[in-house]
C-alpha cells in the first residue's frame, strides 16, 4: 500500500508541476471545472439520440437507452455511497502535508468535507463512455479521450483528486456499464419499461418536460439536488 500511496503521489504532483506556468492555462483549468457539461455532460445527449435514431426499432433503442440511463443513475449512488462510507481522503489541494501549488485562479477549500475519493466524474463520464463504446467503437474511443483529458486530468491538475481516484472510479464506471449491457432485463423491469412508453405515448408533453428536467440533472451530476440534501440535513441536524 506504501508503493502504490507513493506512486499516487508521484503521479500527482508531476502533473502539478505544470502549475503557475501560464496565466492563461490555469484560467482555463479552473474555469472547465465548472462546467459539467464540457467535460463530459454532453454525452448524456447520446440517450436522446438512440431514443429517436430509428423509427423501425424504436421499442428496442428506447429500452436499450433507459438501460444505460439507469446504470449511469446507479454509478452516481455508488460514487456517493464510497465517498460517504469508506474513510474519509483530504483532497490534494487541501492537504498541507503535500506540496502541492495551487494553480493561477485555483480555490483552496474546496469540498473539504468531502472525501476524494472516489471520483463521481469518472464514474459516471467513463460509464457513459463505455456505454458509447459499446455502440460505435471510434465515437466511444473518442469519449475515452475526452473524458480522460478535460473530466479527470483536468481535476487531478487542479488537486480535486488523487490519479487514483480517477482510476478506481474510471474502473467502476466501465464495469457497471458493461455489466448492465451483459445481464439481461428482469420482468420488473419491463414491466417499468412498459409504464414509462405507455406514458410518452398518452401524455407526451408532460412526458418530455420530465425527461428534458431529468437530463439537465443528469448533466449536473443532480447538484441541485444534493444542495438542496445537504441544506435540509444542516436544517435539520
């Protein structure tokens, strides 16, 4: 455990020797932290695209889309199941026993009560890859690249994250989505299925308004949600 801790911490501040470099290139690190959907929230718009891509299998692309949308929504429990669970992982950039150089615009303090790791970024951005992957291997190639670049090394630049917490949540993320692709659906859930198509098609503008609601949160990793948990939890204890 010593070796890989090193390891880790090799990783990282290689990666952090780049910082205070360029003005201009620790604003724009900083500046994509910010912004989910550039960093890989764009490719829950990979959902609507099956759900319209072909009328002739609409029942099976839109079933084949729920599937992946479920597993992604299960990742994002499990990244917040480990973060609360396991023991608790300073964040680099607030852990005085490293040295580490916050970079130009860099902000001290962030989610200092919360664990690094793992990252939930990774868990749901390298799940979606995965699921893209799955479909069309040189757009999913592609996504890996783009998840890998500006999600994950960009939040390992800025000491959001460990390199291995990236890696552990890249790992769970690949292998949730692949197992959801694998293990074949229970009656339960054609049963939901059934509902959910039974909905679209007797109510469908209030249907798409949902849906629209749903894929903004997904893109924001639900952080109006957790805002608002977090908020009636500090009300309340």
């Amino acid at each position: 455990m010593e070796a890989i801790r090193h390891l880790d911490l090799s990783a990282l501040l290689w990666v952090n020797h780049f910082a205070q470099r360029s003005t201009f290139f620790d604003h724009m690190v900083e500046a994509l932290l910010d912004q989910n959907f550039l960093q890989g929230g764009f490719f829950f718009l990979f959902i609507w695209w099956m759900w319209f891509r072909d009328p002739e299998k609409l029942i099976s692309d839109r079933t084949d889309a729920l599937r992946i949308l479920v597993a992604v929504w299960s990742t994002i429990v499990v990244a917040r199941a480990l973060q609360i669970l396991l023991p608790p992982m300073v964040r680099p950039l607030n852990d005085p026993t490293i040295p580490f150089v916050l970079p130009y615009a860099g902000r001290s303090g962030v989610a200092e009560h919360f664990s690094s790791f793992t990252s939930d970024h990774a868990i749901v951005f390298f799940a979606l890859a995965t699921a893209i992957w799955a479909r069309y291997r040189w757009l999913g190639a592609l996504a890996y690249v783009w998840v890998f670049v500006f999600a994950c090394l960009s939040r390992v630049y800025a000491g959001f994250h460990y390199p291995s917490d990236i890696v552990v949540g890249a790992i769970i993320g690949m292998v949730f989505m692949r197992i959801a692709d694998m293990i074949p659906l229970p009656r339960a859930a054609n049963w939901f299925i059934d509902r959910i198509f039974s909905w679209e098609r007797r109510h469908a503008a209030a249907f798409y308004c949902v849906a629209v609601a749903i894929t903004y949160e997904c893109i924001s990793l639900f952080e109006d949600v957790r805002l608002i948990g977090r908020s009636l939890l500090k009300a309340l204890f």
